[in-house]
C-alpha cells in the first residue's frame, strides 16, 4: 500500500462519501456568532429575564473558546477538515486530566486554571444546544453530538479527579487519596451518584467540589443526553429529504 493509498483510507475511516460531498462554503465561526449575537440583542426570540441573559452568556463565551478557535483555523482546509479537528480536540481534551494525573503535575496552579476553563468551556458548549437552539446551525448527525456529550462527560469525570488529588479526602476514614486510580474512582462514584462512602472529602472545599460535580453530572445525565437522544430523529443537513422518502414508501 502506497502513501496515497493509505491517506484514502484513513479519509474513508473518517468521513462518509457523503460528508466529503457536503463542502460547501461556510462562514467563519467568529462571524456566524457575531450574527447569532445580533439576533439576540435585536430580540429574534421571545425571551426575557434568565433566559435572555445565558443566551448572552452562551453567544459570548463562544468568542474566547478555544473551540471556536480550531472551527476558524480548521475551516479554511475545509467542512471535513474542520469536523476531524474538533473531533481530534474532543478526543485530546478528554484525555488531558489523565495526563495531569499520571505525569504528577495535578498541583500546578496553571493545570488547576486550564482545567476550570475547559470545564467552563464545556457546560457553555453543551448549554447552547437549549437556550440558542434556534439560531445555531444544523449539525451533521445528532448521533455525532451524542459522542461528543459522552467525551464531555468523561472528561468532567476525569477533571474532578485531578481536583481530588489536591483536596483532602479519606479512605475509610484515616488515610488520603494517593493515587490517580483512586481519584477517578471516587470521581466516578460522585458523578454516578453511587457514593459509596469509602472516600469522602474532609474539608469545606471538598464539599464544593463534591456538590459542583453531582450538579453538573445531573444537569449531563437528565438534560443533555435526554434533548440529544430525543433529536436523533430529526433532519440534518447530511439527509435532508431522506425521511420524506421513506414516508412515500
């Protein structure tokens, strides 16, 4: 198998014919939001009070994502090459806290600071899909925003575990978490809201940490993966016209 063979498999494992077929000519992410911003201060939706104010949030926050950074440089290679290169950062995202964890540099105060950001980043990301669903564009495959909901919530599963390992929790009540593998342990009996009570935090920043996570893990479990299950059905741009067909059959 020759290089350019391989190049045509490895774009085959990664994006449908019909993907590749579907480049059409997009505008930048930094222009699409500043649009969906005007629309939201000129009143495009029915909104008012809270509701107005995370549409803001929401729309503002997209302006220093780091996501919106790759959509932009990405974009210019194309709509396939901007689709892996998010797919690729959903990926190492993921995958940073279990870098943190086993290089031994959970307790430096500029990780501790990049991971309030991504986690930041993440909850604003997956917020837009209810409060600006009616101004953000089409997506490929729901199918895709279900994975994408499944890598951010193990990412926060993962991230909670680096803060575990600077905060003061016990293990039957004597010892201290020491190791990464207990960390996301007890990260994931809190955010499955198993709580076994084997681990528990010893200090008041432990239960801020502790109550933070079970939020956001109910607000993943009871909010977005029951609005992404539940739009799996409907039209995208990738198969316009596919169930108008299959009704005529």
């Amino acid at each position: 198998m020759n290089m350019k063979d391989f190049k045509e498999t490895v774009i085959k494992i990664l994006v449908s014919p019909t993907g590749i077929n579907s480049q059409n000519k997009q505008k930048s992410p930094y222009q699409r939001q500043s649009k969906i911003l005007k629309k939201i201060w000129n009143g495009s939706h029915n909104d008012f009070g809270l509701e107005r104010i995370m549409r803001f949030i929401c729309c503002l926050f997209q302006f220093i994502s780091l996501s919106t950074f790759i959509r932009y440089v990405a974009g210019k290679g194309g709509f396939v090459c901007k689709k892996v290169a998010i797919d690729f950062y959903v990926v190492l995202l993921t995958l940073f806290p279990l870098f943190v964890l086993y290089t031994g540099i959970h307790h430096h105060t500029v990780v501790i600071f990049l991971l309030i950001y991504f986690i930041v980043d993440t909850i604003i990301y997956n917020l837009n899909y209810i409060f600006l669903s009616d101004l953000i564009p089409s997506t490929a495959s729901f199918a895709r925003n279900l994975i994408g909901v499944f890598c951010n919530y193990a990412f926060i599963l993962l991230a909670f575990a680096v803060f575990y390992m600077n905060i003061n929790c016990s293990i039957n009540c004597t010892e201290s978490i020491m190791s990464p593998m207990q960390a996301i342990y007890y990260s994931t009996t809190i955010q499955s809201t198993l709580g076994f009570g084997d681990i528990h935090p010893n200090s008041d920043m432990g239960y801020i940490v502790v109550i933070a996570q079970t939020l956001i893990a109910l607000m993943f479990v009871c909010v977005f993966f029951a609005i992404t299950i539940s739009r799996l059905k409907e039209e995208t741009f990738l198969n316009k016209g596919t169930k108008n067909k299959e009704q005529h059959k």
